[in-house]
C-alpha cells in the first residue's frame, strides 16, 4: 500500500487547548504514524504518515482543530522520514 508522509505546521490559538493530545488521538484512531510537539513560536508541528486519504482526512481536521482552538494558519508540505508509531515530542 502507497505511503504518503506530510509535515504540519499549525498556528493561531493552538497550544493550552488540548491540541496535541486530539492530533495524536486522531492520528492513532486512523492508524497514521509520525509524530507531534509545540514549538517555542506557539505553533503546533506534526509529521504524518499514512494512505494518502487517511492523511488528507487528518490535515482537513487539522486544519479545524480541537472545539477550543483557533487555527489562524495551517501549513502542509510533503514530509521526510519513516515511522513506526504515532508520538508527542518535546517542544522544539
């Protein structure tokens, strides 16, 4: 099965709302690997991985967010890398 991997970069009101923990819920439910953490900037940034619907399902929502965030911008790219699961990392 074909693999895509996509890198997030999501900002507005994003940290302090339980965004990292639904991505990485999300992420996991559809069974998408990579990995998630806040940036010193106050953005949220993912690398994901999966089928291309799977992740074009993840960035839509991404895109939206938790109901207590507000993404202001979401930018999306092709990502590097290859992933076993799904993780938080700490902020960079």
């Amino acid at each position: 099965q074909m693999k895509v991997t996509r890198h997030l970069a999501i900002s507005g009101r994003v940290q302090g709302v339980g965004f990292r923990f639904y991505l990485q819920k999300k992420a996991r439910e559809l069974g998408l690997t990579g990995w998630v953490r806040n940036r010193h900037d106050g953005a949220v940034e993912a690398m994901i991985q999966g089928e291309p619907e799977t992740v074009e399902t993840m960035t839509a929502w991404a895109r939206r967010g938790p109901p207590s965030a507000v993404v202001a911008e979401g930018r999306i790219s092709d990502g590097t890398g290859d992933y076993a699961t799904f993780e938080t990392r700490p902020t960079e």
